[in-house]
C-alpha cells in the first residue's frame, strides 16, 4: 500500500513503496470507516473500503477504479483490456459514459442510483 487518504487508495502490487515502478491500482472515493492504512497487505478478494463521496464534489455514492504500469496511466480497453471479476470495462465517448459487460449482461454508467448502475458480488 502506498497511500490511503483524502477517498483515495494507492495499491502497490510489486511492494516497492514507489508509485512510478510496476503496476499500482488506484481506488477514488473511499470512506475513512473501513478504508485499508498505508502500509496493509492485501490478500486477494479482501476488502480496500466503502464506496463513498468522500475526496471529491459528487451527489452520490460511488467507486473510480484507474490503474498504471510503470507511472504510466493504462486505458481499460486496449491490448490489456480491464477485466474485474470477469466484468470488462467498455470505453464509450464522453465523460462517465462508459459501461461493465459480463456474460451478456451490460451495467451503464448512469448519474443516479438507479438499479441499472449496480454490480453486486
């Protein structure tokens, strides 16, 4: 873990403790309640925090999920498409506008909380 503060939290994956060297994920809007400090091993499926407002201007709850390779930030399509529990990230012109497919089913972008934005595990 690199940093956990002000929403946000930096995962190191190589452990180096050097946001510029190997792949970091990075995680907006996290509450303070439950958030992971800097410094926590994460196993894999464990928790980072809770969807929030926090560390921004926004009217809803919500989670922004960005990653980088070697400081470089990487796009969610491409050659290295972003793929979370088997639901791939799809690019879509505009600001927020993108969506979630898996398995057929697609999950838009939207501005509200209308149960056409949720994911659930």
């Amino acid at each position: 873990m690199v940093r956990s503060n002000r929403g946000a939290v930096a995962l190191d994956l190589d452990g180096d403790g050097n946001e510029g060297t190997g792949w970091v994920l990075l995680y907006m809007h996290l509450a303070p309640a439950g958030r992971v400090g800097v410094g926590t091993w994460l196993a894999q499926d464990a928790p980072v925090g809770h969807p929030s407002c926090e560390g921004g201007v926004s009217t809803g709850t919500h989670l922004h999920i960005a990653r980088k390779y070697n400081g470089e930030w990487i796009p969610a399509e491409g050659a290295l498409p972003l793929i979370l529990d088997g639901w791939e990230a799809i690019a879509r012109p505009g600001n927020y506008a993108g969506m979630l497919v898996k398995d057929g089913r697609q999950v838009l972008v939207g501005p509200s909380s209308e149960e056409y934005t949720w994911i659930t595990r």
